[in-house]
C-alpha cells in the first residue's frame, strides 16, 4: 500500500514537472524554499485569535511577518492571509457586506466570470440577487460607460471586478464613482491576476477605487495554494473580527508561512517576472494567431495579463483541443486558455513561446504523430527545471 500511494505520486511528478509544459493558468510553480515549508512541523499545529493554544510564539511572529509583507507588496493598510482559497475568501467578502436578498453585480459566468460567485455559486448560497456586467466579447471587457449606468439604475450593495477569463485590466476607477453614490462596497477578484499586482504590471485596484482585494495565492502568484485578503484599514479591520471562527478556524500555519516566503520572494523578484509573464503571453498569442490560431482581441494586442485564450466556440471543440495538446504533453484547460506564469517562473522566455507556439500548430494544425512531439516536447522541458525569480536556497 505504501509503495503503490508513494509510486503515484512519483509517476505524477515524473510526467507532470519533468515531462509536460504546463499551460494551465490556474496554475504555477513554487521555489523549492517555499515549497519546503509546506513540509514543516507547523503543519501539525494550531493557533487561534483568542490565545487558546500554548507554544505558538513562533507562528505568531510568522503571521505578523507575512501580513506586513502583503501590506508592503500590496500596498494595503491590512493583510490578513487565513483564508484558505481565493472561493473562502470570496465567501468572507460577500458574507461580510451583504445581507439575504441584497444585489451583487459581478462578471458573469457566460462572459468569463468565476462561476463561483455566479448563480449557482455563493451569490445562491447566500440568497443573493446577481447582476451581470455589461460586457462585450469581443474587447473582453466590462463596458464601463454602460456599468455605471447600471450601479445607479440597480444600486448593488457589492460590485466585483475581476474574471476567470482576464486578459485586460478592469474599469475599476470609472466604475468606483458610481458605486460610491449608491453606497456599494466595490470588492476585486484578484485570483488569476494577483501575481501581476504584486509585480506592479496590469492594474492596483486598492488605488483605483476597490475597498478589497482578494484571491487565490497560486495562480499568477507564485505562492501554495491558499487565499489572502488585503484592505484599506476599515474593511480589512471588519474581515478580521469576523474570519475567526465564522470562516477560518485552523488556517493552515504550514501554508502561511510558505505564502510569507513567496510574497518575500514577488517583493525582491515581483515585478522582473510579472513583465516576462506579460511579454510571454504576448509572444505566444502574436505567434499563434500569425498561425491561423483563434487567438481572441487581435486589435488590442491580444493580452495585458498572464492569459492568452483562444475562441474554440465553446466547451466541446475545447475539450478536443486540449485533449489533443496532451497527447504532446502539453498541458492546457478545455477553455482554452493558455497561461504564461508557470513556463515563465521555470525561466522560459520570448523564444521559447515561439517554440511552443511551433509545438501546439504541429500537434493541432498539422496533426504530427503525438510520439514525435512528446520527445521535442520533453527536451524543451528538461531544458527548464529549475525555478527563477526567487532567493537562493
């Protein structure tokens, strides 16, 4: 039993990091210093707000450590790094401000929005009513002349920016005035795009109007997998008083002190890796639609963020897509979207995404034999093993 668990995980690792490009942009690559906290004795233990547990002197410095890294990184009055996903941490953000019945309006679902908040998600858990920002598909944008006329006709008590599909910066600050006259808390969804305001490359929302930021740790950021939260000093003090025990209880002291290491990491590092990320995409979206690929926003440059997408016309024809670039392993979703943050933390650079541009039209376009491709596939990847934009170990 033992060896076949242990044997998994080694195929896994075997195939994943040393065999296939990883393209997911949901996904990235730890240092090994910060990976190597994940493994430490804080996972076996607990603290808590209230002083219960004994012996915690240490991991009390480590929070307060972390939280004044993020404040640093983000620029924010408050930090705080227990919630356990980007999915809490929009739960503590709609639980804190809205009430039953109360409207949110958010990106929605059809036009790239997390589902998660949409409405099958927290916004129906919660009893919320959930409007949809104006959107075009074809900018892949909030319209936002449209939206503020939206906030003042329909006056939402929350309005959230950000997307799980998010190649440019969102209106924020021309949306903020309206928000502001209706009395909305005007949250921002940084999950896919955290790593990217932490480096100073796409947009700082807390300075065009968001009263809270929030997200995953692990997309764009090069951090565990986790949540943070970071505010101006009046929301980010309410989140505080209310995530211990409504939303956290034990928050995974291991994990934090790993995301304190990763965001000392983006403050020395942040912002050389989040221009590659940046510059990446854009060599593998150009490259690809030179190539006959649906590349989507040709006239806008195809991207400012880590994504790249391309417009298959729904689900199904992006599952065959994906399915076909991992017979090359070449990792992708069924979006399909193509991420440019874990290639880049593994130091891959502008020719590099024209290699894997050649890659993906010869496995999809010119359907070569899958074998073929896996070998230069392979080669390309061990080239790449070990991870930059972070301290020496």
């Amino acid at each position: 039993m033992l060896e076949e668990i242990l044997g998994l995980v080694r195929k896994h690792e075997d195939w994943r990091v040393k065999g296939c490009l990883n393209l997911i942009p949901s996904e990235n690559v730890m240092s090994p210093a910060v990976r190597s906290l994940l493994c430490s004795d804080l996972g076996h233990r607990y603290t808590s707000t209230d002083r219960f547990y004994m012996g915690t002197k240490f991991v009390d410095k480590i929070e307060l450590y972390g939280e004044k890294l993020a404040e640093e990184v983000f620029e924010a009055e408050t930090a705080d790094l227990r919630p356990l996903s980007g999915h809490i941490a929009n739960w503590i953000f709609l639980s804190t401000w809205a009430s039953s019945h109360d409207k949110v309006l958010c990106v929605s679902a059809d036009d790239g929005g997390y589902p998660g908040v949409w409405k099958e998600g927290l916004t129906s858990l919660l009893g919320l009513q959930v409007v949809g920002f104006p959107f075009s598909k074809r900018r892949m944008n909030i319209e936002a002349n449209e939206a503020a006329e939206l906030v003042r006709r329909e006056k939402p008590k929350i309005v959230i920016f950000g997307a799980s599909l998010f190649l440019f910066p969102h209106p924020v600050q021309e949306v903020t005035e309206a928000a502001s006259e209706v009395g909305a808390t005007v949250g921002y969804d940084g999950s896919h795009v955290l790593g990217l305001i932490a480096g100073k490359t796409f947009q700082q929302p807390l300075k065009e109007g968001a009263c809270i930021l929030y997200g995953s740790t692990h997309k764009s950021f090069f951090g565990p997998q986790g949540g943070i939260i970071v505010a101006d000093k009046q929301h980010g003090e309410s989140v505080k008083k209310r995530l211990f025990p409504m939303f956290v209880d034990n928050a995974h002291w291991n994990r934090i002190a790993a995301l304190t290491l990763a965001l000392a990491e983006m403050k020395a590092f942040g912002k050389r890796y989040a221009e590659q990320v940046v510059r990446n995409a854009q060599t593998l979206a150009k490259v690809l639609y030179d190539d006959g690929f649906p590349v989507m926003c040709p006239e806008q440059g195809f991207t400012q963020s880590h994504q790249v997408l391309l417009d298959y016309g729904g689900y199904k024809q992006g599952m065959k897509i994906a399915r076909e670039l991992e017979r090359a392993n070449i990792i992708a979703d069924c979006g399909v979207r193509l991420g440019a943050c874990e290639v880049t933390r593994r130091g891959m650079r502008e020719s590099e995404m024209e290699k894997i541009a050649e890659f993906i039209k010869r496995q999809v376009a010119d359907k070569e034999k899958p074998e073929r491709m896996r070998k230069e596939v392979m080669k390309l990847v061990q080239e790449f093993q070990q991870v930059e934009y972070c301290f020496d170990a």
